[in-house]
C-alpha cells in the first residue's frame, strides 16, 4: 500500500523554525527520491526541496540557506527543518514520492505551515 503521512506543521512568528516529517510506505521510500512542495492559496504549487536515496538534494533559490532536506532510511522518514521563517513562506506542505523523471507520483494529504508577521 501506498502511504505518505506528513507531520509538524503549525502557526509560528516570523524568525521562527518548525520542522516537518513525512513518514513513507517502504515501497516508495526504498526506490524513490522524496520531495517537498507547497501551494499557497491562488497559487500553483512549486518544489521546495528534494532529496535522492544517497542524499543528493536540491533547493527552490527561495529557502536556500534557511531550510534543510534529509531522510532517515532506516526509518522510511523524510524530514524539512524550516528556519528563519517568513510570511511567504505559509501554504499547504506536501510530501512526494518522486518518479525517475524527479515528476511527484504519490502525494501525502498535506500539512499547513503559518507564518505571522
């Protein structure tokens, strides 16, 4: 069964730091690059970070420097430690089980990140 669950969202100052977990069914999460997105209201949703099974990874120029991608493979866990914060960065946060072309094939429900100013 296909599963992605993710975890930690929340409302949080401006500044502030939150991190996010999406647990991964072993079938995806053995043979796939994971990814983070979000969509903000009226807007498309857009890759923030992705992470290949060595650890490879790669950021949107926004969140370079400010936010870091990682995986546990023992644990079938992917993570997206946030810090410095800002208003833009609110939306909806998704985790992706990525196919070979790096295209989202699973999605999780979503999780919602608020940042006040």
């Amino acid at each position: 069964q296909v599963r992605l669950v993710e975890s930690g969202g929340g409302l949080v100052q401006a500044g502030g730091s939150l991190r996010l977990s999406c647990a991964a069914s072993p079938s995806i999460f053995q043979v796939a690059a994971m990814g983070w997105h979000r969509q903000a209201p009226g807007n498309q949703r857009e890759l923030v970070a992705m992470i290949t099974r060595g650890g490879n990874t790669n950021y949107a120029d926004s969140v370079k420097g400010r936010f870091t991608i990682s995986r546990d493979n023992a644990k079938n866990t992917m993570y997206l430690q946030m810090n410095s914060l800002k208003p833009d960065d609110t939306a909806v946060y998704y985790c992706a089980g990525l196919d070979s072309f790096d295209t989202p094939r699973y999605w999780g429900q979503g999780t919602q990140v608020t940042v006040s100013s």
